[in-house]
C-alpha cells in the first residue's frame, strides 16, 4: 500500500467511526482490524475515551470471551444492554470497567472476508434495547467501514493495522473570554478536565481551594499534581464520569483543615468539575484514615483494575502453552512492550517455555543452557528476587558490564523473577525495541504481576505434568492397533476434552473373530478419574473375551453387564456392540444406553441414524436383557459408531444433535474414512467439545475391493 493510500483508509475509518457515534449517539467508540495472516483483532481507532482504559485489549484473539470477538468471529451484531448484562456474559470487562454503560459491537466484513469490528458505547441512559433504526444505522457504517478498507488495498496490510490505536479528540470546548469572566463570579471553583483527565482550564478560586498555582495545574492530572489525590479511589470517580457520561461527585481532604466537594459533570469534550468546600470542615477536623505521608504512591485505579485483569486472565490459563498466549496476548500491548520471553529452571537448566516478539532463534538457541554456564551477571538478574528495569542498553550495560552483546540487544527490558514459596522457578522478560522509562506505578504493577504470574505458571507446569500421565494412562488403555478383518475398512479417532487433565472413560475395541467377522465396541464409563479408567480396562477387556468366545452380542453384554454389578464399583457404562459379518453384510447390534450408530449408504445424499432397540447401561441391574438388532448392510456402507462427548453440549437435545449430525454427513461416491470422521468432528452439529471423544468408523467391502 502507497502512504497516500494508509492516509486514505485512515481518513475514511474516522470520519466512518465518527459518522457511527453521532448517527447512533454513542458516546464513545472503535474500530479493530484483523491482523493479516492472524486470527488477532487490533485495535486501529478510538473516540470518546482514553486508550488506557483499553490498553489490556489493544489485541484481542478471536476466540476471546469479548465483544467485538464474538461479533467478528460469529459474523452478527452484539447487544450488551448494561451493566448487569455485562457482568454475565462478559465478567473480564467488568472487571476492568465496573460502570454503567450499554454497548454494541458489530462485524466489518466484505463478502465472506473477515476485516474487524466496530464497537460503540452508550451511556446507561440508553433503552435497554436497541432500536431497529440503530441497527440499520450501525449495518450501513459497517458496509461503509469495509468499502473504505477494501478500497484501500485491503483485506489486512501491514501498514493499514496500526502499532498503537489513534485516539480522535471530541469537539473542541469552546471558551470564550465572556463566559470565563462568568465563571469567575459563580461562588466556589471550577475546573475542566479533558477526556485523558488533564486540567484544560482552572478559575482563580478553583486553584485556591486547590492550593496551587494555575500554571501548576493545567496539562496536568490533579492526582499527578495533588498529592491529597493521590488515591486510585479519585482516579475512579473521573472514570465512572467518562465511561457512564453521567454526573458523579467526591469528598477529599485537603491538609491541613479542609473537606473539598467535587462534582463531576461529563460530556463529549470532557468533564466540567465544580469544586466547592464541604459544610463543617475547621480547623479541629480530622482526616479521614489512609495511608500515611510518604507511604508510597500506589498504583492509580487503571493500573489497579489491569493488575485485576491480568489475574482473571491468568486464572484461566489451564497449560503452560495457555500462560505464554495469554501473557503474550494481554501484557505485551498493555505495557507496549514488543517482545516477551518466559524461561524456567530445571534440573539446573534454563528452560524456555515460550516467547513471541523475538526473532527467530534469538531465545530459542538458550533452551537447555546449564545454568553454571551463563555469565554471572545474566543469572544474577534470572534467580534475583527482585525485579530489575533497565530503560536503555546503555543502562544495562553500565549496570552489568560483563554481559555479552546478544544479551544487551533490546534497548530496554524488564526482568520479572518468577517466586513460589520463596523459590525461584524461572522469570519473565519483557523487551523493548526504543529506550522505555519505567515509572513508580508501572513497576508495581509489573512487580504484583510477577507474583499472579508465578502462581499460575507453577499451577500450569503441575498440570502439564498430571496432563502428561494421564495421556499415557489413556493411550495404555486403548488398544495400539486395529486387525485387519478381510472385507472390511476400519478408522479410529480418539480425542480427549481440551478443558482438563482428567483421565477419560471412552474406550473403543476391534475384535477379530475369524470367518464369523468382527466384532465391534464402543462404550464410555461413567465419571473422569482413575477409576473409570480402571473400570473401562475392565469392561473393554470382558467384552473382548466373550466376543472372541463366540457369544452372540446381547450375550456379550448381559455377562459383561453380572461382571460390572458383581464388582459393585457404582459406576455404569454406556455400550454398542456390533456383530459384523463382511461377507454377506449381516450387521447385529446390542445397545446398553450408547447414543445409536449413524448409518451411511451409498446412493444417499445424507446419513441416517440407524433404530437399534436399546437396554439399561452396564452395571445398574444384574438380570437386564439387551435385545439384538439385525439388518443388512450393503457395500461400501458405512457405519459411524461414536461416544456423546461427539454431540453432547449445554443446552442441546441429544436427539437433535444426532440427526442433525447424521444430515452433516452426506455419501456421495465412496469418501474416504479419514475424510468423513473429519467432517463428524468439525461439523458445527458436533459443538463445542466438553467431554471426551472416540469414533470407531466401519466400511464394508465387496469381495472386488
């Protein structure tokens, strides 16, 4: 892209995010654009809002529990009409802006191309619906955003997706020299912040009460310039004004003697305060109780509810892969770092677990370094409980002089101790590629941040072990290969839930029976722990041991079925059993409770799900019958046999998952076996999977193939 076309699309995405904001009324907005080549959304613009109350989210991956995510990733509008709808179904955001606001956010897209999404905020003064008018308005901004995106050479260059968001200012106030001179007659003070919270104007008797020079206040924070205000619990008050666009008032004390009101009153180009001294404050008044003089600066609110983030964040990382995404997704662009690397010491090496940012085999090349073989001074910075900062190379350099070149090559880093228990486990970097000051506030929440991300990096190692065993077990548990039963074509998959460490139940099983056919098994204990992974070893190898024995199938699970209520383990199974004979097609079935089998016919544009009669699950009642099922498959039929974990999802009937399954599974020709259990566990029938996963497919074939 030329620069007069980024100059273009940018141009035309304000005036397209402004135009949105005043059609709709929305107070504040953005736009995110997708990350070519990433399945990321970047913020690109903002209005009506600082983008530090953002900056958690200047990227946000698409499968995000967020907004503008789901909207871009679902291709639909989403509503949020307030704050308590909000707090249910995206708590993260609550987290971070605990006010009262209404909001939208809508998908940009031309065609089937994904390009971003537009958000929009309402104050809490909005219907708690949205009008259908606002609904069109907001689908003709986004068909306008997406030709202005396309026209300037998108979907996705580089150049067209910005570092950092651009912030667009609100109208302008006016001021004129009439209404100063008003203002100064009103009795008490005034002020006007702008949306970033800095003094844009201050009346003489405003700074009075302030006890500072109006040079002293203006372009300034009055946290930043007030030490009495230096409280996050002040910070907060500006930003409820901000994000809710309603009137709020505080009460600070002022040393020595006096109580000071002020009342907040928010618009588009900023907030009007009114300050004024509380009735009843003296000489003899007491401060409230705080912390002392000289305690510290604490972190403002926004840092504050980022260090809350952060913990949410990382409190749903399960592996240590998840700690590295998330910590790569949400810290980097927070902090405007540009590379992060997480290092962990074992068995007296430097472990790397991960890193983004960095280029290629800069980090990499020091996994399994011994630790007695890194320089002194590097490993006095990694094992050190205390975090070090280092604004420049220079500074670095200084510091550690004997340092070798490669370890001085960003030109500031933040090196982050990881301690659990007071044992050092390892340490985070952050890089950066331009010399970066790290102020007071920034250090203790990077400094609070390392302990949280300690916690859940020794919590996801500890899984990634337990996760480990638990897939040996499984893996021990199912047989290592099918046998090849003349006449027929057999495709096994097993997947394991992707949300825990649990072992699985699910099991599956080919039994070889000589000139009599196969037999077939599928089945799922009940429970996720050792003992249904005991107890599927158990049923798995009874059955196997009756088929081989040559008892038909409903015999096969009846003694199956007196095995498991003699051991009294108090857990059922769930079981399909097929009998199959390749050379005259004759399938026969017994069910215990298992979700029936689809059926895929040739000449069929769609599959069926095959009527087998079925009887109680395994180990409930000792004298159960399991009736037999008995048809004829033709060549090159094929049968899907699966466990629920393949439908099963909150809120779904299970009947319905299965036949719209069975419709998602069209046989056309002869698909290969690969191709369809593919499709079986991709479909969106199948969901979104909570549970444990196994297929067993079955293709018969003529005596020709």
């Amino acid at each position: 892209m030329t620069g007069a076309g980024r100059f273009r699309g940018e141009r035309g995405l304000d005036a397209s995010l402004m135009e949105a904001m005043h059609r709709t009324g929305a107070a504040m907005g953005g736009v995110y654009l997708l990350v070519p080549g990433q399945a990321v959304l970047r913020q690109a613009v903002l209005r009506g809002m600082p983008d530090e109350f953002v900056s958690m989210w200047t990227n946000i991956p698409l499968s995000s529990a967020l907004p503008v995510a789901d909207a871009v990733r679902d291709n639909r509008l989403v509503w949020v009409s307030g704050q308590e709808d909000m707090a249910r179904r995206y708590p993260r955001v609550t987290l971070v802006l605990p006010y009262p606001f209404s909001a939208a956010a809508a998908p940009l897209t031309d065609g089937g191309d994904r390009l971003g999404g537009l958000f929009l905020i309402w104050a809490p003064e909005h219907s708690h619906h949205l009008a259908r008018r606002e609904r069109a308005r907001i689908a003709s901004v986004c068909r306008r955003m997406a030709d202005v995106i396309k026209d300037a050479g998108q979907p996705g260059p580089p150049d067209l997706v910005p570092r950092r968001p651009r912030v667009l200012p609100g109208p302008a106030p006016m001021r004129p020299a009439s209404a100063a001179d008003f203002v100064e007659n009103l009795p008490g003070g005034c002020c006007m912040l702008d949306l970033e919270g800095r003094m844009t104007f201050v009346d003489a008797a405003g700074a009075a009460l302030l006890g500072r020079d109006r040079a002293d206040l203006v372009g300034v924070r009055p946290w930043h310039a007030l030490p009495w205000l230096d409280d996050p619990v002040y910070e907060d008050r500006y930003r409820a004004a901000v994000m809710s666009r309603e009137p709020v008032s505080m009460t600070a004390f002022r040393p020595p003697d006096h109580w000071l009101r002020f009342d907040l009153y928010p618009g588009g180009a900023g907030i009007s305060v009114r300050i004024h001294r509380e009735e009843g404050s003296g000489p003899d008044t007491t401060p409230p109780p705080g912390r002392k003089t000289g305690a510290g600066t604490p972190p403002g609110a926004g840092q504050a509810y980022r260090l809350v983030h952060f913990a949410a964040v990382l409190t749903e990382a399960v592996s240590v892969d998840d700690v590295v995404a998330r910590v790569a997704d949400e810290v980097l662009p927070a902090f405007h770092a540009q590379g992060v690397a997480i290092v962990a010491f074992e068995s007296g090496r430097l472990r790397v677990l991960g890193h983004r940012g960095y280029p290629p085999g800069a980090v990499d090349s020091f996994d399994g370094t011994p630790l007695d073989a890194i320089p002194s001074a590097a490993l006095r910075i990694f094992t050190s409980a205390v975090p070090t900062f280092f604004a420049s190379a220079q500074e670095m350099q200084r510091v550690y002089p004997d340092l070798p070149a490669h370890a001085r090559s960003p030109q500031a880093r933040a090196v982050l101790p990881l301690i659990v228990s007071g044992r050092p486990i390892g340490a985070c970097m952050l890089a950066y590629d331009r010399p970066h000051t790290f102020e007071v506030a920034e250090r203790s929440v990077l400094t609070a941040l390392a302990g949280v991300l300690a916690q859940a990096l020794d919590r996801a190692r500890l899984f990634d072990a337990k996760h480990q065993i638990a897939h040996g077990l499984q893996q021990a548990l199912l047989p290592r290969a099918l046998p090849d039963v003349p006449g027929l074509r057999v495709h096994a998959r097993y997947l394991p839930a992707t949300e825990r460490m649990d072992i699985g139940g699910d099991f599956y099983d080919l039994i070889g029976l000589g000139p009599a056919g196969a037999g077939a098994l599928i089945g799922d204990v009940q429970g996720h722990n050792i003992a249904a992974a005991a107890l599927m070893g158990q049923v798995r190898t009874a059955i196997h041991a009756h088929a081989a024995a040559g008892s038909p199938p409903d015999d096969v699970l009846a003694r199956t079925n007196r095995l498991l209520t003699d051991l009294g383990t108090n857990l059922f199974t769930t079981c399909l059993h097929v009998h199959l004979d390749p050379a005259t097609g004759r399938a026969r079935l017994a069910n215990a409770g298992h979700p029936p089998p689809i059926l895929c016919l040739p000449g069929r544009t769609a599959a069926s799900v095959l009527d087998v009669t079925p009887g109680p699950p395994l180990g409930i009642d000792p004298d159960a019958a399991y009736p037999v099922t008995d048809t004829i498959l033709p060549p090159h039929a094929i049968l899907l046999l699966y466990t629920d974990g393949l439908v099963e999802t909150p809120d779904t009937d299970l009947d319905h998952a299965i036949s719209a399954l069975a419709r998602s599974l069209p046989h056309t020709g002869r698909p290969a076996l690969e191709h369809l259990a593919d499709t079986a566990l991709t479909h969106p029938a199948t969901g979104r999977r909570t549970d444990d996963t196994a297929l067993l497919l079955l293709q018969l074939l003529p005596p020709t193939d």
